[in-house]
C-alpha cells in the first residue's frame, strides 16, 4: 500500500517525512486553529461556510490566511483520490509557526498549514438503529468557544469523562444552559419543535449545525434557535448530536435515563432523511 500524502507548508509529501519543529507555537502553546471538511463523492462538503469559519478563527487569533479561497481549493482538492467511491473528511490545521518560545507574538514567522485527507466512515448502523448515550458535565472551557482552535485539552477531557461512564458524548452545560457536545453540537425536540442553542461565544458555530438550522426550515419543520436550560433538555422528547464526523446521532440514553421513548424518535428520522438527501444531492452534482 502507497503511503498517505499530506500538505505540509507548500509542499506535497509522503505522511512519515511530515515533520513540524518542536518550537513549532502549534507544539508548544497551542497557538492554531483547525477545520474538518467532509467529502461526499469528491465534493467538498459546505466548502465556503467552513473556509468563512476559518477565517473567523485566523481573524480571533489575529493571524492571516495565507491562501485565497480557490487556492485552498485546489490544495486540497489534490489531497483527493481520483476514485470517489469513498467519502473523506479533511483535516487542516494553521499555526503561529516556529519562533523562540515567548508567549507574545513572533514579528515576520511564517504560519505552519497542513492539511490531510482520511477515508470518513459512515455512522455506525447500530447508533442509528439504536442511538447513542450521552452524558451531561459542566463545561468548563475557556469563553472563545466559537474559535476553533486546536487547544482541545478541555475538550479532550471531557469526551474522556464521557467514555469513562461508556456515553459517546458529554453534552456540556454552563450556568444551567445547554452549550454543546465536546465534539459537536446539541439540538432537542420538544413537543415538535426542534431546538439549538443560539451561536454565541459559548460554542462552535457548527457546518452541521447550520445546514440542520436551514434544512429544518425548508422542509417545514418548526425549528428555534434559543437559550435551551438544562432542565429541558432532560426533559426532551428526542436529543440530537450533530457534527462532519458523525451527521446527526439520535441520544437515546442521557445520564442513564431513556430520552422520550427510549429509542430515535420520528423527527429524527425525518431529518436524517433530509440530511442523507442533501448529501446525495451534492454527490451528484456537476
Ligand atoms: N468537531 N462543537 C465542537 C466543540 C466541535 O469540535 C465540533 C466538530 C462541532 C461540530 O461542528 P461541525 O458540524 O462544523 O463539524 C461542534 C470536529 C468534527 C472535530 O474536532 O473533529
């Protein structure tokens, strides 16, 4: 099997010759941000909805996009096979660069870009037959949630605290509020509705979350974007996590407790289907 290519500052190269400096501010402060782009039959997924987020978050960390938008596109673009029979997902990651370690910023450092492609494999079957467990924790991250950035470790303890009570997800709370997942953002339905919490510096301003948002109200589904306290979503009819990873996972067991009726309910299903019929769509346009 031929090795993995990856993007590493300009140059195309085989994923065991990419190699970052350890003064790399990536490495040593987390100082970056980061993107996942799902592609579906070789198409980039809401390509310009996740480069306008990049930028946001190049713009938050005051650091500036190397590339225009029809050079990301084409540098990334050369990550794909030529067969399409696969979806993918890209990951690529901007940072400070290397400099001395100081925490103020470096004059004149060159940003470090890299960006790979790997197969995205779909949603397990059982979780959707079925769903998934999830667990409510305090969110106890840091107030620029809507960055994306590649300092994950409050993230990354979190999703561990969740696992370590065998739930796929913890679903954060703040002063009594629903935030979002670890990983992904959180929707609820209650009596009909569909509900997310309103985007604020609170969370990621989820590519998932957006298109659920849009294609909710187009197929005429009563959908609200509003302060969703963590009593509701306790006491919701049906629990939704939603990402480019995993699509739109129905939670079926919150805190040990069945969610509604204990298995994905009707509104799910319903925006499931939307969702798989956007995703085919795109696969089959020119
Ligand atoms: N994470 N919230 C957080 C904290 C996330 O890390 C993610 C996605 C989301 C969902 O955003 P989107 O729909 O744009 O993927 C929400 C990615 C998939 C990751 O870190 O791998």
């Amino acid at each position: 099997m031929t090795e993995q290519t990856v993007f590493l500052n300009g140059d195309y190269v085989p994923i065991s010759k990419a190699k970052v400096s350890v003064l790399d501010r990536g490495f040593i402060f987390g100082d970056g941000v980061y993107e996942v782009i799902p592609v579906y039959g070789g198409k980039l997924f809401r390509f310009e909805e996740h480069m306008q987020r990049l930028q946001d978050s190049l713009d938050a960390i005051r650091l500036s996009n190397p590339y225009t938008l029809d050079e990301w596109q084409n540098l990334l673009s050369r990550l794909l096979p030529e067969e399409k029979q696969f979806d993918h997902s890209i990951y690529l990651q901007l940072t400070r660069g290397v400099a001395p370690r100081d925490h103020s910023f470096p004059v004149e450092t060159q940003p470090t870009v890299f960006a790979m492609a790997n197969r995205l494999p779909r949603p397990d079957p059982i979780w959707l037959k079925q769903g998934v467990e999830a667990v409510t924790l305090q969110d106890n991250r840091w107030l620029h949630c809507n960055i994306k950035s590649i300092a994950l470790l409050a993230n990354v303890l979190l999703r561990q605290q969740a696992m370590d009570q065998q739930a796929m997800e913890a679903i954060l709370i703040r002063d009594s509020v629903v935030t979002e997942g670890a990983a992904s953002n959180v929707f609820i339905v209650q009596n009909g509705t569909v509900k997310t919490p309103v985007k604020d510096h609170h969370l990621l301003p989820g590519i998932t979350r957006d298109l659920i948002v849009e294609l909710a109200r187009d197929n005429g589904l009563a959908c609200e974007e509003c302060q969703i306290p963590e009593s509701a979503l306790l006491e919701a009819d049906e629990v939704w996590l939603s990402s480019s990873t995993k699509e739109i996972l129905p939670v079926t067991l919150l805190n040990q407790q069945p969610v509604g009726t204990g298995k994905p309910g009707p509104i799910w299903q319903k925006m499931y289907t939307i969702f798989q019929e956007y995703k085919d769509g795109l696969r089959q346009s020119a």
